[in-house]
C-alpha cells in the first residue's frame, strides 16, 4: 500500500472522521484530504507525527514495512503478560 492509502486505512480503522485527525494532528481537514487524495505529501515531519499517532513505523506508513507494534512503555509486568495473553488468544495460537 502507499503512503495515501496506509493514512486513510490508519484513520478508518480508528473510526476517526478527517476532521477528527486533522484536529489531533493539529492540520486541516484538507490536508487530510489532500495527503489520502494523493494530491500532497505530509512533511517528514508529519509522517514521523503520524507515525507515532498510529503507533506504526514510518517504513509503515511508506508501504515499506508491514509490520505493526503497540506502545507498551510504562506497563508493569503483569499487564504485560495479560496483553501478550489476548495477544495470544486472539492469534489462535
């Protein structure tokens, strides 16, 4: 996938309106716009903004990678061992 199209995947699946990421961003909805039109690239910057709001890597958000993670700093052990539990369960392993 490409960058347009991981940012409206990225934003759909949060159920996030463009309205809604651009305020969160700190943009405008048409720049949201434009970014999932193609019509515009965000900046570097805003792709490494983006990235950290999605919780994805930039490779992510540039198709180059289609790996995944989820913050997790500050987490005790135990809530650790629980997300990798449902993690776990949800995997079917």
């Amino acid at each position: 996938m490409t960058l347009n199209e991981n940012i409206k995947q990225l934003r759909m699946a949060r159920n996030l309106s463009q309205a809604d990421l651009a305020k969160a961003l700190g943009v405008t909805k048409q720049s949201i716009s434009n970014w999932e039109n193609n019509n515009i690239q965000p900046s570097i910057d805003m792709v490494i903004h983006l990235a950290e709001y999605f919780s994805v890597s930039t490779d992510y958000l540039l198709g180059l990678d289609q790996r995944k993670y989820i913050e997790i700093t500050g987490l005790t052990d135990q809530q650790l061992a629980h997300i990798a539990a449902v993690i776990h369960d949800i995997q079917g392993n």
